[in-house]
C-alpha cells in the first residue's frame, strides 16, 4: 500500500451535515481496502481565485493509505459531487 494526501475544496455555503457527509463517504471509500490516516479540517479559507463564483472554499486534508485503484475511484467520485469545487491527490514518499 502507498501513502496518499486528498485534499478537497467544498462550497462554502454547505451546511455542517452535508459537509459531514462528504467526508463520510470519502472515509467509506478509502476503508473499502485501504486505511484512513489523520483527517485535518482546515475551515473556510480565502481562494487564490474565484472558482465557480466562489471567494473562499472550506478545505479538508486526509492522509490515508491504499492500492492504487482507490485514488482513481476518489477522482471519478469528486469529479462528479456538486458540492467539490476542487481536489487533488498525491503520492506521499515514505
């Protein structure tokens, strides 16, 4: 299993439960063969740029650790969620 980073922009207007609710469904993703690290919630922060009208975005870093399909399954999932205005998953060397 390699170590990854996912960090995730969501819409700042979202409510707590929806927000809740998506990174429940990024740690059953993950569990499925895989293991979730530290979680880091970083709040709503200013966006470089506006993305989709949007100024500020609330960010949420996951460390975890899995095979190499499970980050293409995290893409395809955020890619398509409404509530993600942005992603990105990286390698982490050991």
């Amino acid at each position: 299993m390699k170590n990854y980073e996912l960090i995730y922009v969501l819409k700042p207007n979202l409510a707590d439960e929806v927000k809740e609710a998506a990174q429940n469904k990024i740690k059953d993703v993950i569990s499925v063969n895989g293991e979730v690290g530290k979680i880091d919630t970083w709040g709503n922060k200013k966006l470089a740029y506006p993305i989709q009208k949007f100024t500020e975005g609330f960010y949420t870093l996951v460390n975890f650790k899995a095979e190499t399909e499970i980050p293409k399954e995290l893409d395809r999932i955020l890619k398509i969620s409404e509530n993600v205005i942005r992603h990105m998953i990286v390698a982490v060397e050991d």
